[in-house]
C-alpha cells in the first residue's frame, strides 16, 4: 500500500471513530474499531514496525445503496445536490452512516459492508 494511500485510509477511518466502524483484520474477523485498537490510537496501528503486515479495512456503504429516505435526510442537510458533502452536518451524516464518499471501495482500500451489518432496526 502506497503512503498516499495510507494516509487516505487513516484520515477516513479516523473521522469514523465516534461512530465505531466495523473493520476487517487480516485473519478474517470482524470488529469495532474501538475494540480492536483497546486505547491504541489507530496511527500506531499503522505506523508500529511490528504491525505494518496488518491489513485493516473498513466495511463501508456505497453512496448507491441510500435509501429514499436517507437521500432525503442528506439532502436536507447538503446544500447542493452531489456525491460529496458540501458541509459539516452533510460529513458527519455520511460517516455516521458509514457512507463511502471518498471511493475506498473502488481504491481497494475498504470494503462493501453487507445490507444488514449497519442495519439500525
């Protein structure tokens, strides 16, 4: 993983920390964030000599799989109509709902979570 990568994943993943992400470990096991760091802050988990062989990925939503009624909400709170969000209650209602804005599907650096892993019902 390139460092610009790098960098994209740990700005991402730490913006999403309030709202305890599930992440992928390289053994398979999914976890919260919160959990797997146990008080470590995540940059030491990708900075560590002894950690860097660790793969860490977010299990992320495609913006495509909004609801009708999440759209609605998100554009009530982003003043023009686009992928990004445009303000800070537009960002955090993205990360809150664990939105992929930034691509990391496409970029290899996350995952497509399943339909019912961030299911609030």
């Amino acid at each position: 993983m390139t460092q610009e990568k790098k960098q994209l994943l740990l700005k991402d993943l730490s913006a999403r920390l309030p709202y305890k992400p599930h992440v992928y470990i390289k053994n398979g096991k999914v976890y919260y964030v919160d959990i797997v760091l146990n008080g470590t802050y995540i940059h030491d988990w990708m900075t560590v000599p002894s950690c860097q062989n660790i793969t860490i990925k977010p299990y992320l939503r495609p913006m495509s799989s909004m609801t009708e009624e999440e759209e609605a909400e998100y554009y009530a709170l982003n003043a023009y109509e686009g992928v990004f969000p445009h303000n800070e209650d537009a960002l955090d209602y993205v990360l809150e709902h664990h939105f992929d804005f930034r691509g990391l599907i496409e970029k290899g650096l996350a995952l497509e979570a399943p339909e019912e892993m961030y299911n609030k019902n």
